[in-house]
C-alpha cells in the first residue's frame, strides 16, 4: 500500500471540526438560541481522522526493518508538545493576574494532569457533567481531548508492536477492539454518561474507524458529485444545530459514517471559497484549539456583558493566536534538535514551579485583600473551626446514644447542606435533636435509594460518592423526621407527589421547605468605585457579585440609609422564577397534606419591601445570587427560624 497523499479532504474536514468546536464554546446565540449545540461533535471528527492518519504512517512503516516506534512517539510528541506546554505556562501566568485564590487553586489542579496528558480522568472525576454552566471558568477544559489523543497514541504503538511480534491480523484485532469499546460506549451514554465522554475506552471505536477508512481507501472507489459534497456538509451542520446530548453514542457513529464519505471521496472538484476557508481553518487547527479554549476562559472572567459582537472579537482573537503559534511555535519547535528540547526543559519546569508555589501558598491571596473582601462572607477562619468542632463532636458520640424519635435528616441539593450547616452551628437551641444530611436531588429520591449502591442521577464510578451515598441511605433508614432543602427545579416540582408517597410509605413525617430566592443580576457594577481596590479586587466582585450594592461587599461597612436602599434593592431583585417555583411549591404541599416552611419570609418582608443582607452582627448573608448562604448566613437564618421551625415539630397533627 502506498503512502497517503495529502488528502484536501481532510484538511477541509479539519477545518469544519475546529470551526464547529469554536463556535460551539462561545456559545453565539441568534434570536435567543444557541446555534450549533451539538458543536462538540467536531472533537469526535478528529478523532476519526486521528485514527486514519496515524494506522496510515504505522501500516506503512511497520513493515520497514529501520522503523522504530520511539521515533514515532518522539515525532508525535514534538508536534504537540512545545505548543501545548507554552499554552499551559500562559494560562498560569494569566491565571495568576486574573483568577481568585480559589480559582488559580482550581487551574493548578488541572494543570499537571494536562501536562501529563490525563486529564481526561481527571476531569470525569471532579465534574459532574462538562455541559454544567460555568465550564468556560476552567481555561484548561479542553485539554482532556489531547489526552485521550496522546493515549491512543501510546496504545496503537503497543498494538502494532504486538500484532507484528505475534504474526497476527491487525485489522480482526482492531475490528474486535473497535467493537468493544462501541458498545462499552452504548453502555455508558446510559449508565456512566460523564465517564462515557472522557473516557478513552468509549473513544477508540471512532480512532479505529478511521483506521478502517485508511485500509479500504484503495478498494473503495467513492466518487461524488459537488451537489452532493454540499449535501453532506448541510447534514453535519444541521447535526450540530439539532442534537444536544453526552457522546459517543450510535448518533456519532450515524455522523462519522458521513464524515467518512467525505474522506473517502476521490472526486477532484475545482476549490471553492469555502473550501479555502476551512482548508485555512483546518491548516491551523491544532494550534487553533489549543488556544480558542482558554482566550474565551479568560475573556469571560472580566468582560461582564458578553454580546454576539465581543464573541466575534473573541474569534478573531482566537484565530490570530492560533495564526501566530502555527507559525512560531509548530512549525518552528517541531525540530529534533537539542534548542527544541531546551525550550521544552525550561517552560515545563517553571510551569512546575509555578504550580507548586501556588498550590503552598493557597493560591497567593495577598494578590488581592482576599481577607478583607471575604470578612462578611463565608471565609472567616473563626466560623469555619467553629463548625469544624462540631462536627468532630457529634461524630465522636456513639450512633446509640441518639433515639430515632430525635432523628432528622436534610435531604437536597447543596441548599440542604447549607441548612445542615445552619442547624448545626445552633445545636444548642435545637437541644437533643440530631441532624443528618444526605445530598440527592429530590427529583432522584425513590425507592431505588434502598436497594441501589449509588445514586441513580449521579452515576460516575466515583467509589467515595457511593460510599456517602450508603451513609445516607443509612440515615434515611434511621431518621423519623425528613426535611426537604433543596433549590427547587421544575423536575424536583414534579416529582414531588410521588417522592411524598414514598416517604409516607416510609412512615417519614415530613416538612417541606422553599428555596431562599435566587437573585437576577443587574449590571450595576459601573457603580463600583472603590479607588482602593486592585484590578484583580475589581474584576472579582464585577464579574463574581454585579450584585454587590445589594449584596455589600467592600472594605467599609455601609450607612444606615445605603443599607436600606441595598436591601430595597435586593427585595426588588429577587428571581421572578424563583418566586413562582417557591409559590407551586406551597400549593403543591398543601395538597399533599404536608407541613410546608417558608425560609423567605424571614429574610424578606413583602410589607416594607426589603430582604436582609446582614446578620445582627453585621455579616454577609447571602455567598452568591443562587440562593447560597455564608456560615454566617446559614447560622443566623437558622437561629432566627428556630421557633417557628420548633412549633411545627410540637404540633400535634405532625
């Protein structure tokens, strides 16, 4: 078989798939839909054309005596590796001006399984999903596709390596691994869905049909006309516009068999404009991607109001920097020579340096007045060993020395936790009763929860979760009473009547509460003017809390009459969503015959039509604007409620 030829396919497919992975990542909406939700699918694209090139070198060269798989690897490493690592060393480097304490702790986290390519495993194993909300916080994100790149790289080698000692057929092995790992990939697009995505077992079925395109190329004389070519391109594009949902799946295989035909297509067609285009995207795709990913990370950390027009700049910034690392740092660091490997050497070694002195200094807070800014918030050393003690003290007392009469158990999402918090801090007011607290959603609490070993909706191989998971079926088990703290959503609503059965059922009494109202953010952050605080200070609370003038947070404590306009403010601002979920919530209860508890009405006052924002002792209530609670927050509200919350526990009827 002779070798490839530079196949114009694939350079214009490469080109598609970097343009649908970039527009799918700056998440460009017209008429308030995001086009090209399924953009992520450009990924999987490389993957396939990985796959075909890379059997084509090793099927060819196998074969040559002089060939050596180390060679290869060395080859593979140094078209991928100087860019990357100075990829890395930068978003340190703009980690460090941008991002908070707890933010460069989060990058420093993630850099060294990037640089050892896997992080992969590393992100399936801190992300309950990559489609959450705010995935553009982590600029390193993207980097779990090398890995698994980088990882196939290794294991083909080995492969190859293999078939050829043992004389066997590589195609029938590749074709039962391929195989293998397709349905290890239907399997977890149901069952581990997180794991399924990053994972490089579910990924070597999509590498391996490209290495089948390869073998067949010659055999398979495919030509199409430019009307179809044109239909195919409108089928990929309209994929990436409908279908939404975690890959690889059978509907990315029902994608790459199209992709396929593309490259398989031996028909020469005059070049077109948009063939131009993407042959200049996919020229430099590599650097492309590597860059795009963090350059809208950052982007989004201190420009507040991110329109279709800042997200064109951010694409035109995207596309320079991935111009200028082509010409500068692939094609020039791509050499074997010893000034390669110096580069290398140094940029790796001082991104270990960085990492390592940020991570001993928890992330240089003295950048910015970390402690002042949080002093009304949820960092106060004090409040945080004070709940550190209680928790060790109720874990040294015996499970025995608690009657299950005394037994009450916080079910929810993190609102539950907080409120577990909350009432653990005021034990003294709460006297015998002992609280529990097991994190499910709502929505996910059934009787499967007394049969199953994990949580049916939080399926990860995450063995420590499961073992949570048990201590909370555990207490559920043990516990007479259920309060149900949660942040509402629509499906938790729905639920509701059947997860009240069950736990009647159970014979459980039970007291639902309501969510503290989400907060809708307001651009008000051009009244910041605090002349003393730093850039980064700045940024922080403008991007972080825009809410910040109903939220106070700032060095000087406010006058009587700004805290009244902030807490009218606030009042005024509360989620109308979040409003009408907590309004069915008490109806739907009501219906249900079940006791229902109302946390609002003791932070808001609907008469004079203001919310509190601190405690008695002047503290920060509120962490953010999804209903979040500071330690401060969490024990005051828990102590203001006290009463109400002991009169429902004392009635008769419950």
């Amino acid at each position: 078989m002779k070798p490839i030829d530079r196949n114009k396919n694939i350079d214009i497919l490469r080109g598609i798939s970097i343009f649908l992975v970039l527009i799918y990542h700056l998440e460009i909406e017209i008429f308030s839909h995001t086009i090209f939700k399924g953009g992520y699918l450009g990924v999987d694209i490389f993957f396939l054309i990985s796959g075909y090139l890379i059997t084509s070198i090793l099927y060819i060269k196998s074969n040559d005596k002089k060939f050596n798989y180390k060679n290869f690897l060395k080859r593979r490493f140094l078209r991928i590796f100087p860019a990357y690592i100075l990829l890395i060393f930068v978003t340190l480097l703009f980690g460090c001006l941008i991002f908070d304490p707890n933010q460069l702790l989060n990058l420093t986290n993630s850099a060294t399984p990037s640089i050892l390519f896997i992080s992969n495993i590393y992100f399936w194993s801190v992300l309950n999903d990559y489609f959450f909300s705010n995935i553009n916080s982590i600029p390193l994100l993207h980097t779990w596709s090398l890995s698994v790149e980088i990882q196939y790289y290794i294991f083909i080698s080995l492969i190859f390596m293999i078939i050829k000692k043992i004389n066997f057929n590589i195609k029938f092995s590749l074709l039962i691994i391929g195989i293998l790992s397709f349905l290890i990939a239907l399997l977890f697009s149901v069952t581990e869905p997180y794991v399924n995505f990053f994972g490089f077992q579910s990924r070597m079925w999509e590498f391996i049909l490209g290495s089948f395109i390869f073998f067949y190329k010659d055999k398979i004389n495919l030509k199409i006309n430019l009307i179809s070519k044109y239909i195919i391109y409108v089928f990929i594009f309209t994929f990436v516009i409908v279908f939404k949902e975690t890959t690889p799946s059978l509907i990315t295989l029902i994608l790459l068999i199209f992709v396929s035909v593309l490259i398989l297509n031996k028909n020469i067609y005059k070049e077109t404009l948009d063939d131009k285009f993407f042959s200049f995207f996919g020229l430099i795709s590599y650097s492309l991607y590597i860059w795009h990913y963090p350059i809208i990370s950052f982007s989004e950390q201190f420009i507040f109001e991110i329109d279709n027009l800042t997200k064109f700049f951010m694409f035109l910034l995207s596309i320079f920097a991935g111009f200028i690392s082509f010409k500068l740092i692939e094609k020039k660091l791509n050499k074997n020579t010893p000034k390669t490997y110096f580069i290398i050497f140094f940029v790796m070694v001082t991104c270990f340096v960085l990492i390592i002195s940020i991570t001993k200094n928890d992330g240089f807070p003295k950048r910015m007045n970390y402690n002042e800014l949080y002093s009304m918030d949820i960092s106060d050393d004090a409040v945080t060993e004070e709940l550190k003690s209680i928790k060790k003290s109720i874990e040294t007392i015996s499970p025995d020395y608690y009657n299950i009469e005394s037994n009450f158990l916080v079910i929810g999402n993190s609102h539950s936790i907080q409120a577990y918090h909350g009432l653990l801090f005021n034990t003294k007011i709460y006297k015998s009763i002992n609280f529990k607290n097991f994190h499910i959603q709502i929505s996910c609490l059934d009787e499967t929860i007394l049969v199953n070993s994990g949580d049916r909706c939080n399926k990860k191989l995450n063995f420590k979760k499961d073992t949570k998971f048990l201590k909370g079926v555990e207490d559920f088990k043990n516990s007479k009473y259920i309060l149900l703290i949660t942040r509402w959503t629509e499906e938790d609503l729905i639920a509701l009547p059947r997860v009240i059965k069950f736990l009647n059922g159970q014979n459980k009494k039970i007291i639902i509460f309501n969510s503290v109202s989400d907060i809708i953010k307001r651009n008000d952050y051009n009244k910041l003017n605090d002349r003393q605080l730093i850039f980064i200070e700045k940024n922080h609370i403008k991007k972080n809390f825009p809410y910040r003038n109903y939220l106070y947070f700032n060095k000087h404590y406010p006058t009587s009459e700004d805290l009244i306009e902030m807490e009218k403010t606030y009042y005024l601002n509360r989620s109308k969503d979040s409003e009408s979920i907590n309004n069915r919530l008490k109806i739907i209860s009501k219906k249900l015959n079940t006791n229902f508890f109302n946390l609002d009405k003791f932070l808001c006052e609907d008469v004079i039509k203001r919310c509190k924002i601190i405690t008695d002792n002047k503290k920060h209530i509120m962490s953010d604007a999804t209903g979040h609670m500071g330690l401060f927050g969490s024990k005051y509200l828990f102590k203001i409620i006290h009463k109400d919350f002991m009169e429902i526990i004392n009635n008769n009827n419950f």
